[in-house]
C-alpha cells in the first residue's frame, strides 16, 4: 500500500521523564521514574496489573499531573493536554458515536480550524493507513472492535502528534484479532514515523512491537525494573528462538513481581515463588 505520509509533521518527538513520582492522596502510586525515550522510538512500558502503567502513561498524556519530577517532550514541560500527545484507549467509547468514520478522524483537524480540504485530506490520509478508506461513510457502531481501534488510531494521527500513547489499546479483542493488529501497529508505526509509549501486560505483544521494553516493578511506588533492548528484524516473529528466549526472560521478570504484589496483598506465600 503506497501512503503519502508527510513524514517531517508526522515525526515523533523526544520525551524525558525525569525523576517522576505520582501520589493519589496518601497512596503513592509510582516512584522515581526517569527515562528518555528517543524520537520515532516506539516504546512498551509492561508490568503487572495495577503497578501503575496507565498512571504513567496519563502523566505522559497531561491528564494526571507528576507530584514530583518532570516531563517534557521536545523539551517542553508537560503541563496539561494537548493534541500533541494522542491517546489511544484500550475502549473504543471514546468515538463519537454520531459522527462518521471520515468525521471522527477528522475531528481533530476541523477544531483546530483546518480548512474542509485539509481535513477531508488528512482524514483519507490516515484513513488509507489504517486500512478503512472504504468504511469512511459508516458509524462507528457499524464497526468490529478491531476496526474501531483502527479509526482511534487513525483520529489520533490526524492530529500529527509528536507523541502517541496508547493504553492497552488491543487488550478487549479476541486473540486472533489482536495479533492482526500487532502486525498492523508495527506497520502503521514504521510508515508514520512518530515516538509510540505502549502500555501492555502482555509479553509477548511488547516482543513484537517494542523498539524497548521498560519493565515496570509492582506497585505501591511502582518504578522501572529494568529496560530490554530488542533487536530483533520487523515484522517480527512471536516464535522464533530469539524471541521464545526473551519471552522467558520477561516471564521471570514480571512473574516475580506478581508474587511481590500478591504478597503484598496477603495473597501469596514465599513458597509460591520458588
Ligand atoms: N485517580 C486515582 N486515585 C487513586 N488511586 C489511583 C488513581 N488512579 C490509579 N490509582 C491507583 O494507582 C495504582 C496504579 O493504577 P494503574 O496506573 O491504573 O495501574 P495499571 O495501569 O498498571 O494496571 C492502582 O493501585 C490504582 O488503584
Ligand atoms: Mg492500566
């Protein structure tokens, strides 16, 4: 598929999490998290259920601001949010309902008072990159939920983001359709060019997708537990031997700090551990 993607607007940004620390009241959700994150760098931030991703990736957003620390992108402090930084959720509620597919994605546009051939442009643009030109006309409520995450991304990108967040986004689809999108991702990342922070709990979804993998520890005072560079060639393969060998590798990584939190929570017992 050819796309006329402008790749100098649609190039990703670079982010700096600095020392960041994000407390709700007396609960301190994640601690002392710095890392940068290199522009057209598509980053997964896994960890177990609760230990603070979607917290982080808020932050990221504007929407939840750091008690300590900072954020910037492009060396802009993170202050609130901004098209800029799109989100992604892992429930397509976040359509709009009554408006079409081709209005959706061009939501973002037509608010930023872009002209009706610039939006109708930019909405076939991305439209054609997520592979639903044809299902312009159609309400979002016509779509499976796999093609409802597409034109999210596809409304997200229209805004030519430096920064694209997304929240579990693949985590409410069946299994098959789910690895139709990884695979979709990957493509839609490369020809777009942009900075992508992933949040998923599912291993082998960041093996596929991630440039690196920060593995995050469980909460409470969630913080990175180590970082995985992986160099493997794109599109990838869930089972080749490399792939099978860092599987494993997460696995530990992050089953122990299941049992950490589930001992935490009075769930578990050292035995389990061994
Ligand atoms: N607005 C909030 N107020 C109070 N606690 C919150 C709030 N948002 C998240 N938390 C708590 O912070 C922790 C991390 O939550 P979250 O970031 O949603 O985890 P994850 O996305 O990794 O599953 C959880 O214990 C959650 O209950
Ligand atoms: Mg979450």
């Amino acid at each position: 598929m050819t796309t006329e993607i402008d790749r100098e607007s649609a190039r990703g940004a670079t982010t700096t999490i600095d020392g960041v620390g994000i407390r709700f009241g007396s609960y301190h959700a994640v601690d002392a998290i710095s890392l940068d994150i290199e522009a057209g760098e598509f980053l997964c931030l896994l960890g177990p259920s609760g230990c603070g991703k979607s917290t982080l990736l808020s932050a990221l957003a504007g929407f939840t601001p750091a008690t300590v620390g900072a954020i910037s992108v492009d060396d802009e402090p993170v202050a609130g949010p901004s098209p800029e930084r799109g989100m992604v959720f892992q429930n397509s509620d976040a359509l709009f309902d009554w408006l079409t597919v081709r209005q959706n994605v061009a939501f973002g546009p037509r608010m930023r008072g872009q002209s009706r051939k610039a939006q109708a442009a930019l909405a076939d643009e991305y439209l054609g990159l997520v592979g639903l030109r044809k299902f312009a006309d159609k309400f979002p409520d016509q779509l499976s939920g796999g093609m409802r995450q597409r034109v999210q991304i596809a409304r997200v990108l229209a805004n030519r983001p430096r920064i694209v967040l997304m929240d579990e986004p693949f985590g409410a689809l069946d299994a098959q359709t789910r690895q139709v999108m990884q695979q979709e991702m990957d493509r839609i990342w490369r020809e777009s060019g942009c900075t992508v922070v992933f949040v998923t709990h599912d291993i082998g979804e960041a093996i596929i997708l991630a440039d690196r993998i920060a593995v995050m520890t469980a909460g409470p005072a969630a913080s990175i537990k180590n970082i995985y560079s992986v160099d493997l060639p794109r599109p990838r393969d869930e089972t080749s031997p490399e792939a099978i060998a860092l599987h494993q590798k997460l696995r530990q990584d992050i089953g122990h700090e299941v049992r950490t939190a589930l001992r935490e929570q009075g769930l578990a017992t050292e035995e389990d551990g061994r």
